[in-house]
C-alpha cells in the first residue's frame, strides 16, 4: 500500500530545496571540514580552540566590541529618534541627513576614518591642536588602548543611523491614544515615556538589538582596513582570524571549527533576544494610528 | 511599439549595420582565444608590470586583463586560484616569500627553461624549488636606508652605518629640525617583521637557529628588540599602526629623517610633485650593529599557475617581459631591475643615482626564511613585535611569546 505524499509538502518542496541547497547544505559541509584533516576525522581543531590563547582574546574582543557599540548605537539611536520625533517641522530633513552614514560602505567609511585617525596628517588631531591640545599622545588607531575605542566610535557612527530608522519607525506606530491619556492623567514627559513610550516601543527595540547584535559579532570589515587587528592583537576579532586562518594560513579546518563556534554565540546570542522579543505581552488594540508617518524622501 | 521593425527596409538596414558592427569589431579586437590574464600587486611594485602586460598585449594582438590586487588580498586570490585550479589567472606576481607555499601545493609550471646568468644570484635563488625554476624574478626590492643627506650634512654628521649612530643622529636632527629622527612600521604582521629583520641579523640574531629550531627567545633578539623601541621613541607616535604607505608618507612630507624602505619607493622620493625634499634624500646600505648590516629581500617574481588555459603565451611574457631590453624600459619607469647588465647600464646608472647603492643591497640580500608556514609564522612574530611597540609587552614577552607560537606553528604543520 503507498503513502500519500501530503499535498502541503509538494506546496513547500521548492522552498525546502532552496534552503537545504542554500543554508543546511553549507552548514553540514563547514562541520565537515571542521572535523577533518589531511589524515581523516579528527576533534583537534575543536582541542585546538581551548588553547589558543589568540582565539580567547579575540572572542573576549569581540564580545567587548558587541556590548560597547550596541550600547552606545542604542542609547543615541533612541535619543535622536526621540528628539527628532518630538520636532514639529523638518523632520524628513533630518532624517535623510541622519542616514547618510549608513548609506555608505563600510570599506569607503573606513577609509574616510583612517584619514581623519592619522596622527600627523589627520583632521581630528588638526582640530584638536587648533583647540591648543597637545596631540603628542593621541594615537588613535595605533594606540594600545585607544585603537579599540577608535573602531567602535567608527561602527556607532555608521550603524546609529540605522538604531534611529527602527526606533522612529516604532515611534511613528504608537497609537496616539495612550499618549493622550497619559497627558490628560497628568503625566509628563520622562513619566510618560518610561511608562508608555517605552513599553510600547519594546518590540521593535528587541528587534533592533537582534539585528545590530547579530551584525556586530561578524565585524570584519572595518577593523580589517583600520587595523588590521593591531596594534599587536588589541582589535583582532573572530571573523578577523577566522579570515587570516583560512586565506592567510589555508588552514581551512580550524577556520571552520572556529566559524561553528562563532556561529553558535551568535546563534545562542539571538535565541536569548529572541525570547524577550517573545516574551513581550502584545500591544493594546490600536484605535487610530498617528497620521505623520515616517517619509524618507 | 516596435512595429517599425516590420518595415523590410528599415529591417534589413539595421541588421546589415548590425553585422558590419560585429565584423569591424571582430577585426579590431585581439583574438579573445589568446587573451591572458594577469594578477599584480596593487601598488608601485605593480606598475612596471601592468605597463609591460598593455604593451605586449599590443604587440602580440592578445588581449590582456590585469587584475589589481592589494598586497593583503594579492596571496589569497591567488592562493585559493592554484589550489582549486580554476585557471583565472595565467600570470601571477608573487612576493618572494609566498614561493614555497605556492610550490608546495603544486600550483605552479616549472620554467621550460633555466634563466640566463645575468639575473642576480639572490633573486634567482628564491625562484627555485629543488631541481626546478618555477618562477623569474621582475622586480629587484631589497631593503635600502633611506637618510635626508642635506640634514646630515648640515649638521656635520657621517652616513648612517651603524644602528647606535642613527639613534643619536635620530635625536639630533630631531631636535635641531622639529621633525622624527626615524619612521618606521610596526603595524601587525608583514610590516613589523620586515622593518625588524635588518635590526635582528645586524644584532646577530636570527629566526631560526642553525637547527631550524625557532630561536627568538635569544639575548641578540631581545636586544634588537629593546633596541626597535628605543628606535620607536624618536618615530612618529602611532607607528605601532604604521604601514608602508604611512612611512614613505613621512618621507614624503619631510617630517622624519631616516627609515628603511623599498627601492621600489626611490622614483616618487626624487619626484617634485610627489615629494617636498626631492633629491635630498639618500640611499645607503643597512646599518650595522654587532654583525655587518643586511637587508631583507623582497623580491617580486612573476610564474605560470599549473592550471592556466594558455600556458605558452604566458611564459612567452614572461621571458619577454624580463629580457635585458624589457627590463630596461621597466626601469625606466621606476621598477627595481633584477640583471645586472641593467644595473650596470651607463645610460640608467647616469638617470638613477641610487643603482650602485641597490645593486650592493640586492647582492648581499637574505631572503626570510624558506617555509611553506612564513604567513603564520609571519603574522605571529608581527602580532608580538607590534605588541612590544605599542607597549603591550616588554620586548622579553614579546620574543619568548612569538617562540613558543612559532614553534607550536612548527609542530602542527609535522
């Protein structure tokens, strides 16, 4: 006697295919590679990543990188949000100004802050020893402490913009009848946010944070072309070894054992946002929808 | 809306123009069966050979497609290319210390026949694995002292030979004149080690030791490297970060009296609209410390990938782009040659004033060391020496640290 096949399936089939072919295809092969040398099976890449000391400071790095610029781009992307949403004329304006930062490619924002990071011939350092600061010391990208701080500004710069588009999106969404009520109880303006803006907003700021979390603790790009990950190893990343390691070294093996683990804390990282995102009791009905939405033109 | 494609006579005017367009460009266009393509390194080492590729291109009736490649990326590409044995690329320019690697994995065709004995010993000698030339050397980089000779004349002090007198010199000039007695390059990796190798072998040290044990927890390396900080005090600040763009920069802008650098960089030096101090810069052999001075090698080779679709028009380039003529006219464009006919040509010696002083650093030139693991053994000893730069580490830390990783790089790769 044959089976049906369930007729949901046949429907499914093709966006089964093109996600085994495109996500679990790739995945099963890096765990192979993972746990193969050049003699067959073996765990030593996973043995590997417990010693190497290279591999512990960049993940403690780029977890330090992660909570700082996630920080920083929330708080200012809420501020500006805020500011801006407040605004009774000018607002598109500002907007479009706002983004441009994140309009850029990362490798041309990068650029442009190498040239205004050089200690000699850099803007930031001109102005300052115009304000009569001596800039003997300020190193920037070379500095053994400043050179992590120096990438991070450079991320916040490029990535707030994006924390500001999803909060004023959010802001835009909340109905306009909580916030009356809130003014007619009597609230003011920090009551009224900690108690309605705020509450109401936390679905899109958990999204905002899953996706920016997620984007931080791939970063390469930027740190490759300011740093390098010097100086000595005081910005490598993960993503940044695992590049050297692959490309540099062709040690493809412990590339991937170094990828899978990366791929679960970022896995392990969302999953945990995710379910706050979940655990978020829904919003009250909305009865009318304020009417100034967001515009980007 | 195209209806008019239905009047026969417009029609057969648009496809007879159409198959004259495809005929006059059939007949101009180099026959794309012979096109080669070639990967070079994105920078002044790289110009002399993209000039070369256009003009044998023309002569030849081949099309050429020349890949730029930044150094960081030129090894990966063409790493991953000789591995997978795609064939994208039928010529590659390879820095010398990448040969080992590229050979080791059976990437390259050995040369159909031996080069001839005008080419430089050093530079031939990284060009060959075992019984078998795989590559020709194209451009003749071994490190050079880089001093402004008008400040060293004005303050009455001799040519820099020795690693103590640029440290005094260094101080010297930097206080009458406000500027860096040195720069020099202390970013992780290839920069770091580069710029530290002349000061290990002059302060008798050396990567290895004649065992091929790593050996740079030695007192001579620890004092080159004590010596590389004191160095880094009359450098400009953020050198820990710097690369060679950064320190030619320097040069350029007359802000700092000495480095080492690249011959590579000598045209630009000398150029005035490059360069505020052209022509007061000269070019002396590395300086001594407790050994005789010796510069690093790095020379740029050109080979044929094993995989390339057009192997004979590639070799034919490359034997026609090193010829004593060819290299001739790529040294006038500013390439470093690697003949010495070429070096001892009257007509250049009289155009470059700065050949003698290469062709002595080119022939007493050591290559780094001969291993398929230089680029993890490199970016370990880099990571460490920057550290002690940037004061992360004391040079004690720095050199056991890069020891120990380097002899755990050795013992994974057995």
């Amino acid at each position: 006697m044959t089976r049906r096949i369930p007729p949901g399936l046949i429907w499914v089939a093709p966006a089964l295919s093109v996600l085994a072919a495109l996500s679990i295809y790739p995945l099963l092969y890096l765990m192979k590679v993972s746990l193969t040398d050049a003699h067959g099976f073996t765990i030593a890449h996973y043995a590997r990543l417990f010693q190497d000391r290279l591999f512990s400071v960049a993940a403690g790095q780029t977890l330090l990188y992660a909570a700082v610029a996630l920080t920083l781009e929330f708080f200012l992307g809420l501020t500006l949000a805020l500011l801006v949403d407040s605004l009774a004329r000018g607002r598109a304006l500002i907007r479009v100004g706002l983004l441009a930062p994140m309009l850029l490619p990362p490798v041309v924002a990068a650029v442009i802050w190498r040239l205004i990071y050089n200690p000699e011939f850099g803007v930031l350092n001109g102005m300052l020893r115009q304000l009569g600061v001596n800039t003997t010391s300020l190193t920037w990208t070379s500095g053994r402490t400043s050179a992590m701080l120096s990438v991070i500004l450079v991320d916040v710069w490029q990535w707030t913009p994006f924390m500001f588009l999803l909060l004023t999106a959010g802001l835009q969404a909340i109905p306009a009848e909580p916030l009356e009520a809130a003014r007619v109880d009597g609230a003011g303006y920090w009551q009224t946010l900690r108690d309605v803006i705020l509450p109401l907003l936390k679905p899109v700021i958990l999204l905002a944070l899953l996706l920016r979390s997620m984007d931080l603790l791939r970063i390469f790009d930027q740190i490759f072309l300011l740093t390098q990950g010097g100086p000595g190893s005081a910005t490598e990343t993960v993503s940044l070894y695992i590049y050297r390691t692959a490309f540099r070294f062709s040690n493809f093996g412990y590339a991937a054992a170094m990828s899978f683990v990366g791929l679960l804390i970022t896995m392990l990282a969302a999953r945990g946002l995710l379910r706050l995102t979940v655990a978020v009791p829904a919003e009250p009905p909305c009865v009318s929808m304020r009417t100034d939405v967001i515009k980007l033109s | 809306m195209i209806h008019f494609l239905f009047v026969p006579s417009l029609r057969i005017g648009i496809i007879g123009a159409s198959v004259t367009l495809v005929l006059l460009a059939g007949c101009s266009r180099p026959d794309s069966n012979k096109a080669l393509t070639i990967a070079v390194n994105a920078g002044v080492e790289g110009s002399a050979l993209k000039a070369a590729a256009r003009e044998w291109g023309e002569l030849r009736n081949t099309r050429i497609e020349v890949v730029e490649l930044p150094y960081a990326n030129l090894f990966e590409k063409e790493s991953l290319d000789l591995q997978s044995r795609t064939g994208a690329y039928d010529v590659i320019m390879l820095d010398d210390p990448w040969f080992p690697k590229l050979v080791a994995d059976g990437g390259l065709t050995p040369l159909p026949r031996e080069p001839d004995g005008d080419f430089l010993a050093s530079t031939l000698a990284v060009c060959r694995s075992a019984a078998n030339f795989y590559a020709l050397p194209y451009v003749g980089n071994s490190q050079l002292f880089f001093y402004r000779k008008d400040l060293f004349d004005r303050y009455k002090l001799g040519a820099p030979d020795h690693w103590q007198k640029v440290l005094e010199d260094g101080k010297t000039i930097g206080a009458g004149e406000k500027i860096f007695g040195y720069v020099m390059r202390a970013a992780p990796g290839n920069s770091a080690v580069t710029d530290f190798m002349p000061l290990l072998w002059a302060f008798g040290g050396d990567i290895f030791d004649p065992q091929g044990r790593p050996n740079l927890a030695s007192p001579e390396a620890i004092d080159a490297l004590r010596f590389m900080v004191e160095l880094g005090k009359i450098s400009p600040p953020g050198y820990a970060g710097f690369n060679a763009a950064e320190v030619s920069a320097q040069l350029l802008q007359g802000t700092a009296a000495m480095s080492i650098n690249w011959p590579a960089w000598i045209a630009a030096m000398d150029d005035p609209s490059k360069s505020k101090v052209p022509g007061r810069i000269a070019f002396a052999p590395m300086p001594s410390a407790r050994m005789p001075g010796v510069a690093e090698l790095g020379a740029w080779l050109v080979a044929v990938p094993a995989a390339s679709p057009h192997r004979d028009a590639a070799f034919d380039f490359i034997y026609w782009a090193t010829d004593p003529a060819q290299m001739t006219q790529a040294a006038l464009r500013g390439n470093p040659p690697t003949r010495r006919s070429v070096f001892q040509s009257p007509n250049l010696k009289k155009n470059f004033r700065a050949f003698p002083a290469q062709l002595a650093a080119l022939e007493a030139a050591r290559p780094r060391p001969r291993t398929t693991q230089w680029n993890e053994i490199e970016n370990a000893f880099g990571v460490s020496l920057s550290q002690a730069n940037s004061g992360a580490a004391s040079p004690e830390e720095a050199m056991q640290r890069a020891n120990r990783e380097i002899t755990a790089i050795l013992e994974r790769s057995k």
